[in-house]
C-alpha cells in the first residue's frame, strides 16, 4: 500500500472540522479504554464486517481490526461494550438475499480479550425479531440488552444469551407533528452513568428519508428498569433545516473523554453528498445545571475545538499495489458467500480475483470506501480466459455505473445496468481505467500502459445514486468486479482525492 494521504479532520491548530471519520461509518458504537477509544459501525453486506477503528482524542482514527470475519447475513447497528475486563460485539442480523442463515432478525454476539482481537465466532443471543442492541449493567449487578422498541431483555452472567424474554422498557420522546421526518422509528439505545443516574440515548424520526428527520433523544433513571423521564432539552441533537451542513444526524454514543470533557459521536450525511453514506460527527456536549446533556453546536459544519492535544493524523485514502491484503481498512465484499474471500489472492504482481456471475449485478464486487466530494480511481485490468473485469462506482447490486473490459469488448454501465454504448478500444488483455466522480458527474478514460489516456464517449450524472432513491442504507463506493470463469489480475490500485480533499 502506498498511503497518499488526505486532509486530516484535526487542523493542528487545537480545533478539528467534521467529519472525523470520512467515509460511510453508519450507527457508531464508541468504547473509550483507558485513554484510548474504539470505534465500530454497521457494515450491512460487506465481508469481512465490523470494522473497528482506534484513536487517542476521538478525532484522529486509525484501523485496528475487523472483528466479523465471515458474517452470517447483513449487519445492522451493532454495541461494542467491556465488561469485567472482556469486550462484547453485540450484533443484529437481518434477513438478506445473500444468505439463507436466517429469516427473521436477530441479535448475536462476539466476545474478545481485546477490541484489536481476535474475536470469537457468533453465538445467538435468542433474541429474536429486533435490531439495535444497546449493554448496560443495571444497579442490581445484573446485565441487561436494549433493542429497537424500546424493549429490554435481562441477560445471564456471562452476556452471552437472554434468560427473559423482550419487554417495553421505554416509550420514546414525541416531536411536533408537524416536524418533516420518514417515520417514528424508535431505536439505538445506548446508555451511560453520571452520578446516581442512567442515562438512555436513543433516536428517533428515521435514519433516511428527509434531511430534517433522524434525531438524537436523552432520558434518565435511577434505575434501568424505569421509569425514565424525557429531557426537557428534547431532541439534543436535530438537523433543523436542510440548508445545514450535516442532513439525518442521529445513532449517538454519549461518553466522557480523558480529560473529564463530554462528547457525542454520531453519524450524518454531509449536505447534497448522500452518495458519500453516513459519515461519524463528533460534537462537544455540555451539562444543564438541573443535570441534563445539550449539544451547543448545533451545526457542525464549523471548526471546533478538540477534545485533546495529539499529532494529526489523516485516514489514508485506500491506494493498493494488492501485495498483501488490505481486509476491512482497504476492501470488502458486497454480497457475499461464505467462502467469499477466498476468490482474492494478494501478491508480488498484484490482486488475482476468481470471476463470479455474468454482470457486475451478480459478482459480489470488491468494494473501498469513498470519502470526498470529487475524487479520482484509477487500476490496471488484465483479463484471463473466460473472464471480464473492471472498475465501477457501485452503490448496490441495483445501482452501479463504470467500465468492464473482457479483453475484445469495453462494457459501459450506468443506473445498475449494461448501456447501448460500446467504446471503440483495440484488443488486448491489458487496459488501465479512470474514473474520476467530480460532484457527482462521472467521467471515464482508458488507455494502454505507457499510452495516453482516451476519454470514454459519455458521462454520468451520480447525484441520485444514494438511500433515499434506493431504500437501502448505502453509499457510493469504488469497486472492482470480475464476471465468468477465468480470473482478473488488478494492479496498482490508486485512490486521488480532489480539490484538496473537499
């Protein structure tokens, strides 16, 4: 790999500007150890799942692991807690069109000795028919699963399965009607202590749909089996109006930091960039003085000041001269089978992917992360016997643009599917393609190694390629795919963001 690096969220001056995790980083769960903090997120189809990331001050993230090496079905919002000195990965799987694991959505979990692993495989929790699982320790010693709902479930002693089964907990804070939301949607309970009080956040008004509707909503007992009072201060966290800079802000991890300062992480989609996913905010909380959490900083598209000094560090942007594997930082699977991984071989002379299916739709692309408003890939395709390959802008299985070469034809794709458009390119069974997504207009290039580049003969308008268009809580992502029986070499991945990393 070779780290060509972007603008860091730190700006060394003692301020950071959102977001501090770039990319799609949907439902964060944070876990601060020691002074150390961890970070996860919803990884839906991707294998290897649950990326978990680790950073000093809540603003600078460096990879750390994935957690999820051969997920079962897609994964939802996850927990990542420590309790008595062992880390639990509490995770929902939902029914997908991948895998025939299951046909109902359920909650498992994977314990360590370290959040850098290794984790243990899933055991069934028995909770059935719910998503978003929220650890917390009640003050009677016993421990206790929140779900979507709000429900409760007390757990046995070692978290690893039910022994009750799911009751309302929790009824959730109403907006005004007249508030512009997708849904209700009550969900994400996640719970921390301050004094004699349990603190429950959770969301509400839906994660997609509208810009104004996903929020973050507070309330508190002295026991977590209730009641609980909502928060005068309801919702601590909205996006008002869609002329802001971050749209659905919502799924939140209150904590407090090393140096005895609060913050809140959550995620967001970054104003007219739905395409880039949900994207992790991080924002300063303050304490009322009847003791209720406030998030001041109601837009976060200003630079703040940081939680703690450190050196600035910037996400590398997902460069691969394919040597060795870059699992979970670098690529992932969409779709996958159980042996999926097995498809890729990593060497000295690049990435060697066994073809799958007939089209891109079908293919289980290998996908990276995007994490900016125009940026530029480019990759060298060799294609082997029986085989066709090439560099998308993938989205979904339903929704992808970009370039297959099988060696004689060039392939263009747009909106999920094969276009009438055949650009004229001599045989060869080596090409190098481009693709540079700039605001969202798409333009291609191709040429032979050593040669110029030619411009492909049409462009692509990507702006509606997002959640709200597709119903499916993704982003747009570079990708490489390879169809039929032979395989594809890849070499000398690169990842450019442009305008200065905007």
């Amino acid at each position: 790999m070779t780290a060509s690096e972007r603008r860091p969220a730190d700006l060394g001056d003692g301020t950071f500007r959102n977001p501090v995790l770039p990319g799609d980083r949907p439902d964060p769960s944070v876990l601060r150890v020691g002074d150390r903090y961890y970070l996860t997120h919803s990884s839906f189809d991707a294998a290897p799942g649950l990326a978990i990331w680790r950073s000093p001050d809540l603003v600078n993230w460096t990879f750390a692991t994935c957690a999820l090496e051969k997920p079962l079905t897609t994964v939802f919002a996850p927990d990542l807690v420590e309790h008595d000195g062992r880390f639990f990965l509490y995770i929902p799987f939902i029914p997908s069109s991948w895998s025939d694991a299951m046909d109902e959505a359920q909650i498992w979990v994977i314990t360590a000795d370290s959040p850098e692993g290794p984790w243990s495989e899933p055991v069934f929790t028995g909770i059935r028919n719910a998503i978003d699982p929220g650890h917390v320790v009640g003050e009677d010693g016993e421990r206790y699963l929140f779900v979507n709902g709000i429900r409760r479930a007390r757990l046995s002693p070692d978290g690893l399965r039910a022994v009750t089964d799911l009751e309302p907990a929790y009824d959730g804070w109403r907006y005004p009607d007249e508030w512009v939301t997708e849904a209700y949607a009550l969900e994400g309970p996640k719970f921390f202590r301050r004094g004699e009080w349990f603190y429950l956040v959770s969301a509400v008004g839906g994660t997609g749909g509208p810009a104004t509707g996903h929020m973050v909503i507070v309330a508190r007992s002295r026991s977590v089996l209730g009641p609980w009072e909502n928060s005068p201060y309801n919702p601590v966290a909205r996006t008002a109006s869609r002329d802001e800079s971050w749209w659905s802000r919502g799924h939140a991890t209150i904590l407090q930091a090393a140096d005895g300062s609060w913050w809140m992480v959550s995620h967001g989609y970054e104003n007219d960039f739905r395409t880039l996913g949900r994207q992790a905010l991080l924002e300063p909380i303050s304490w009322t003085e009847d003791g209720w959490p406030t998030a001041p900083a109601h837009d976060l598209g200003a630079a703040l000041a940081k939680p703690a000094s450190g050196e600035p560090v910037a996400v590398p942007a997902p460069d691969d001269d394919f040597a060795e594997p870059g699992w979970g930082e670098r690529w992932v699977f969409d779709n996958p089978s159980a042996r999926e991984t097995e498809r890729a071989v990593f060497g000295a002379d690049g990435l060697r992917l066994q073809g799958k299916g007939e089209s891109p739709a079908d293919s289980s692309a290998l996908t990276t992360w995007s994490m900016d408003r125009a940026y530029e890939i480019e990759v060298e395709v060799q294609t082997r016997a029986g085989a066709a390959g090439g560099l998308l802008l993938y989205f979904n299985s339903r929704l992808f643009c970009g370039i297959g070469w099988d060696g004689e034809t060039m392939d263009s794709y747009a909106g999920g599917l094969r276009t009438h458009w055949r650009e004229p390119a001599a045989p060869g069974p080596v090409i190098q393609l481009r693709l540079r997504n700039d605001h969202h207009v798409v333009t291609g290039w191709h040429r032979r190694p050593g040669e110029e580049w030619v411009r492909h003969g049409v462009r692509y308008d990507t702006q509606g390629y997002h959640s709200a268009t597709v119903n499916d809580l993704k982003s747009l992502r570079p990708a490489l795919f390879a169809t039929g029986s032979g395989e594809v070499v890849f070499r000398s991945f690169r990842y450019r963001a442009l305008g200065g990393g905007a």
